[in-house]
C-alpha cells in the first residue's frame, strides 16, 4: 500500500532505476520506510500518476495496482515484456495474474482453448500477444498499460503503449 493508502499494488520483477526516482521523490518531500523499488513506484504514482510514473520506470517487470480515488486498476508489463501479464473476465470477475496457471485457482474460471490461436502455436512455437491459448484471456502487449475503472465491469477496455522503440530509436538519433 502507498503511505498515503491511495494505491494498493502487487508487483512481479525489478526496477532498475528506482534509487534515481526514489531521488527525485525526496526532493518533492517523500520519506520512505525501507528501501525496496515497489515502495518507490508506490510513492511515484501519488507524485505523477500510474501512467506518467511507467513512463519512467526501466526494468522488467508486470503489475497490478489499484487506485482508491479514481476506483480504477491499472494492469501494466515493462517495455520489452520480459514479465507476462494475463487477464481476462470470468462473468463479473476480472481475472489477473503473471501465470496462466493462477487463473484456474478460480471456481468461475472457464479453461477453453481458443481454436484459433493453435495454428499460430504450431506454426510459431508460442502464442503472441495480446492472445492465450485461453477463450477470453488475453496477454498483455509489452509497453502496455491497461485502465480498467469499476464501472466497466465486464467491458473489454484497449491497452494503450506507453512506450516505443522506434520513439527510443528516434529520440537517440536526434541527440
């Protein structure tokens, strides 16, 4: 939880810069209790918001956070998806985890596979993003951040990118 109690967050990898954010959040007056990178990433999204603070965020790395005010869930995976995120609706439930696997821990959980993506595993050997082998359970896209409010329950909102190689490439040409 942020020291605010705002956020609440589970998080799966590593943020390689977090002492540099964990910097520039105590110069905007925040005071941590330990030293860990999700503390940081808590306390950057009191101070930016979700989306502004991945901006800034270089690791590997999948998470869920969940903002009390705005009564919104944020499902996020680092920039070259070294860290699965899958999700999906079972009925009313929203369904999350790192693993597939977790998903069948749920009662309401329905594992049907997708007939369509098995051609696309026979051919490639893996199941791209943004699909699974799973009917109704998507893997989210590298670079993707994914708002779910509570009022959509059941609705299947678009991950947006929040980061590119190609802007990265273009930007360190132009220095």
């Amino acid at each position: 939880h942020s020291a605010s109690g705002a956020f609440a967050m589970v998080f799966n990898g590593e943020i390689y810069n977090f002492q540099e954010i964990r910097s520039e959040l105590e110069q905007h007056g925040h005071r941590f209790r330990g030293h860990s990178d999700t503390e940081v990433m808590l306390a950057a999204f009191e101070q930016w918001g979700v989306r502004r603070s991945v901006e800034r965020f270089n690791g590997m790395f999948s998470f869920a956070a969940w903002d009390k005010r705005e009564r919104s869930l944020h499902l996020c995976r680092d920039r070259l998806g070294k860290k699965p995120m899958y999700y999906g609706w079972a009925g009313k439930i929203l369904l999350f985890g790192s693993e597939l696997k977790a998903f069948h821990q749920h009662p309401d959980f329905s594992a049907w596979i997708d007939r369509n993506v098995v051609p696309v595993y026979l051919r490639h050997g893996y199941i791209p993003a943004p699909y699974s082998i799973y009917q109704g359970i998507y893997k989210l896209p590298a670079a993707s951040l994914l708002t779910i409010r509570a009022s959509d329950v059941g609705t299947n909102a678009e991950p947006e990118l929040y980061w590119s190689v190609l802007d990265a490439a273009r930007k360190s040409q132009a220095a």
